[in-house]
C-alpha cells in the first residue's frame, strides 16, 4: 500500500479527525510524555521510493507553539471550526499559508505498535480554551529555536562564514 493521508482514522474505538483536539500518553516521548495536540492527519502505508513503512499521527502540539501564540491559535482555531461546524481539513499546506508559527510545533506520534499511545481522549471545543492555558507549565518552543540555532550555526561553520 503507498503513502497516504487519512483525515479520519479509527484508533481505540475513538474516531480522530483532522482539525480536533486530542491529549493522551505517548511512550515513545522525547520531551512531552502527555500531549495535547490538534490533529493533522494519519499517515500510513509504504513509501514508494524507500520502502519505509510509515503509521503515524502528524499533529500540532501545543507545548512546541510559543506561549504567547497558544491562546490565540486556540480561539482563532475554535472560531474557525465553529464557522465550518467541524468540517475542516488541517493540512501541513495550511499550516505554511495560514499559520507559519506552527511549522516547529507539528510532531509525529506512532500508532503502531499501539501501546504507544494510551489514554486518548478527544477534547470538545468549549473546553479548548481552558486545556490550552493548562499546558502553560510546559514550553518546549524554546529548545526547538536553540536547535535550530544550533544547526544554522553548523551549517554557517562548516561552509566558512563564522
């Protein structure tokens, strides 16, 4: 089977959707143990070129968007879905168009083997507003602006500028 995206995916007996909100455990954690993230898409299958097999959810987490965004993604995404009543597609192309700040927030969490995600649950919107805000203790954007400082200055380094 090639590489393709599913906007709807049953996992756990919980349909996840693109555009909803989700938090549950991750086992395969490197900085968020429980995220809660907005919901991309899955990808599954085999990539034709390499033969990898990808069986993925691609999502926003909110620990990796700076806190002083958070809250307004949040309403502005609440609003948004409220005008399409739930009826939207969150892809990566609206994300660069729409919401550039996200790009570095997007993760990759696997649904295979399934014991890496436990304890999923879908978040109603009304109550969006309130999960957002309780992520405030956790704030990874940080490390990924020193990562990416990091390599640039790699980069920068290795072809003779500094």
């Amino acid at each position: 089977m090639a590489l393709k995206r599913v906007l709807k995916k049953k996992f756990k007996g919980i349909i996840v959707k693109s555009g909803y909100i989700y938090s549950f455990k991750y086992q395969a954690w490197q900085h968020d143990p429980n995220p809660t993230v907005v919901m991309l898409y899955a990808i599954e299958g085999i990539h034709p070129r390499t033969g990898h097999q990808h069986r993925y959810f691609q999502c926003i987490n909110f620990t990796y968007v700076p806190r002083t965004m958070r809250r307004q993604f949040a309403r502005d995404w609440v609003t948004y879905m409220e005008r399409f009543n739930g009826n939207v597609k969150l892809t990566w192309e609206m994300i660069i168009s729409r919401y550039p700040y996200l790009k570095h927030a997007v993760r990759r969490y696997f649904f295979k083997p399934v014991y890496y995600i436990t304890k999923l649950q879908e978040i109603p919107f009304e109550n969006m507003e309130k999960v957002v805000v309780s992520t405030w203790s956790k704030d990874f954007s940080k490390k990924i602006k020193v990562s990416l400082l990091s390599k640039f200055r790699k980069v920068m380094k290795n072809r003779g500028i500094i």
